[in-house]
C-alpha cells in the first residue's frame, strides 16, 4: 500500500518542515514523478555558462547545488531502503557542509549531473513502487529521529523541490 498522503506535523522531525510543505498532499509516487518532472524542467533551462555561476560569496554554485541534491537524493533513498528492510541501527546524520567540501565540480559537466538525478530518481520511483504496505509503514531511526519509510520518500521529493526553487529564485535558474 503506497501512502496517499503527504507526511502531516508531527509524522516527521520538524527540520525536515521547509521540504514537506513545499509539497502538495498527493499519493508518495505521483509526487516523486511529479517533482522529478518538475526539477528536470527546470536542470535543462540552466544554460551551460550559468552551472559555475554562485548567487553570493561563500554560497554554493548551480553546479554544487545539484552535487547537493544528487548526495542527497542517494542517502535518503538508503535511508528510506535500509528502514523498509527493517534495519535496527539508526542511521547516521550527514553533514552536507562536509560532504560538499571534497567535491571538485570541475569533474563533471552539467549534463551529467543532469543525468545522474534523473536515475537516481527513476531507481527511487521503483524502489517505493516495489516496496509493500508493511515496509512502507516500518519505522526506523535516522539522524536520531523516529521515521517511516514512506516518509523519507517525502522528503527526497521535497528536499530536491526546496532546492530547485532557491535555484529559480536566487540563481535566476
């Protein structure tokens, strides 16, 4: 059984707020393909001479905002598996500060960050599709918060939508 709604207050740790309500309240995979149409809309208007463009000093540039929502994208959707499966350990937080510290974005062009979002997010779609009503309500720790699978799916809809509209907003994008 996939959920039909949106995670309400009090069914996620408050951080993860700003993601959540940038969401629609719709079914967990209609939302996961909707914002994936969405972001790639919005990944294949950025013209080529923008990805190392950074709105202010000491902010990240288009190209290490989508670094950012891939890293993410691959974690929660960990996250969302590992608590599905049943995993007893709590999961460890990530530091997106650390993780984007070691990244030189000279590595890859904008295409293929492009790219690798788009199946990162395919495999996540199939992932919740594949998962039963049980794993999806299975409840696990991550970051030291209470969480249900199905919820994590939430997030790594709403986390890349938070982002795609800072980069409209502040990037011009």
């Amino acid at each position: 059984m996939i959920q039909n709604h949106k995670p309400k207050k009090g069914e996620y740790p408050i951080f993860y707020k700003g993601y959540i309500d940038t969401l629609e309240d719709a079914p967990l995979i209609e939302t996961l393909k909707k914002e994936k149409a969405y972001a790639l809309r919005c990944f294949r208007n950025i013209p080529d001479d923008k990805s190392d463009f950074r709105y202010a000093e000491g902010k990240w540039t288009v190209k290490q905002v989508l670094i950012h929502i891939i890293d993410t994208e691959m974690v929660f959707g960990y996250r969302g598996l590992a608590i599905a499966r049943g995993e007893k350990q709590s999961l460890p937080g990530f530091d997106q500060n650390d993780y984007m510290s070691g990244v030189n974005p000279e590595n890859t062009s904008l295409g293929e960050l492009i790219q690798c979002f788009e199946h990162l997010r395919s495999a996540n779609i199939l992932l919740y599709e594949m998962l039963g009503g049980t794993e999806l309500e299975n409840e696990g720790t991550a970051s030291g918060y209470k969480v249900k699978s199905s919820t994590i799916g939430y997030f790594i809809a709403g986390h890349c939508k938070y982002h795609v509209n800072i980069l409209k907003d502040r990037y011009g994008i």
